[in-house]
C-alpha cells in the first residue's frame, strides 16, 4: 500500500470483530508514531497500550462511545509530557501527527482505528483509572480492533471549497 494509498483509505472505524491485535501489531502503531515531527524535535507524546478487558469496558463508561470503546481489542492512550513541552500548541499539534501516523500504520496493516476526542470531558477520571503520572496529559484515545467487513464512505469537501486563493500581488509604488 502507498502512503496516498493509505491517507486516501483510511476510515474512521467504529465496529470491531473482537478479535485480539497483537502487541507486535500494537508496537508496530506505536513505533509509526514516534516517527511524527515535533517542534525542535522535543518528541513529547507519550503512549500507553490499555489491553485489560476491565480497563477497557471501565474507560467505555467515561464516553458518549462507550460502544467504540467497549467494542475495541486495545486502546492506545495519548498523552503530552509537560517535562518535555515547549510551546502547547505545537506540541498538540505534534501529538495529532503522531496520532495520524497510528491511524495510516493501522490501514496498512488491516486494522481499524478511531481517534476519540471527546472523552477529554472525563481526562481526570481516564489519568486517575491509567495511574498516570501527573505530568502526563491525556490529549485522546485511539480505539484498535479488527474492521467488521462493511463498507466506509468517505467524502470529501470539493478542492473548490478548501483552497484559499491568496490576494493578487501588490504592486509597489515608486516614492
């Protein structure tokens, strides 16, 4: 598969078979995710791997998807290391490429994934129930599982609608 290959197919997945993923395919995200640029290369994300059924069905309770979460094999858990912040907005950033990078790695490999914002509503319960240290802030939950086999959609906005055409040039006037 090609990267565009991949960017272009790659889905948000919802519905999981129940089958496990392995950790060597868990590791094979995670290791795809280091990979993503970070400002001054400050690398700040940090990963945590949530695979215990209880956790899981726990931090489902957390979310408005609980069903995605309930559904999932594994959870990889985002999260930002403020030891290793420079600036909040880039290094957010840097944790959504990352994230991008676990999602494009688990459509190469034939898994499914979602990427669960909204469970931020809940992040002190979701960093007390993980034990996190406080100095990691959970940023998002990506949910891991084998796609059940139907089909995804995906529509775009037209080219039309999201490229900003920038202002004629100025011309300069002479004094």
């Amino acid at each position: 598969m090609d990267t565009f290959e991949a960017i272009a197919g790659r889905r948000s997945v919802r519905e999981f078979t129940g089958e496990p993923v392995s950790d060597a395919d868990l590791d094979r995200l995670l290791e795809a995710a280091r990979w993503a640029p970070s400002g001054l290369n400050n690398q700040p994300w940090r990963f945590m791997k949530v695979q215990d059924r209880s956790t899981i069905v726990e931090m489902s309770n957390m979310s408005r998807y609980r069903g995605v979460i309930a559904g999932a094999s594994a959870l990889i858990a985002v999260f930002l290391d403020a030891q290793d912040i420079y600036d909040r907005t880039k290094d957010l950033m840097s944790a959504g490429a990352a994230i991008q990078n676990i999602l494009l790695a688990a459509t190469e490999a034939g898994l499914g994934a979602c990427w669960l914002g909204e469970i931020l509503a809940r992040r002190s319960d979701v960093e007390e129930l993980l034990e996190v240290p406080d100095d990691l802030e959970l940023v998002a939950v990506v949910a891991i599982g084998r796609p059940t086999d139907r089909e995804r959609a995906g529509v775009r906005h037209p080219m039309e609608k999201i490229v900003v055409t920038p202002p004629a040039p100025r011309t300069r006037r002479e004094p």
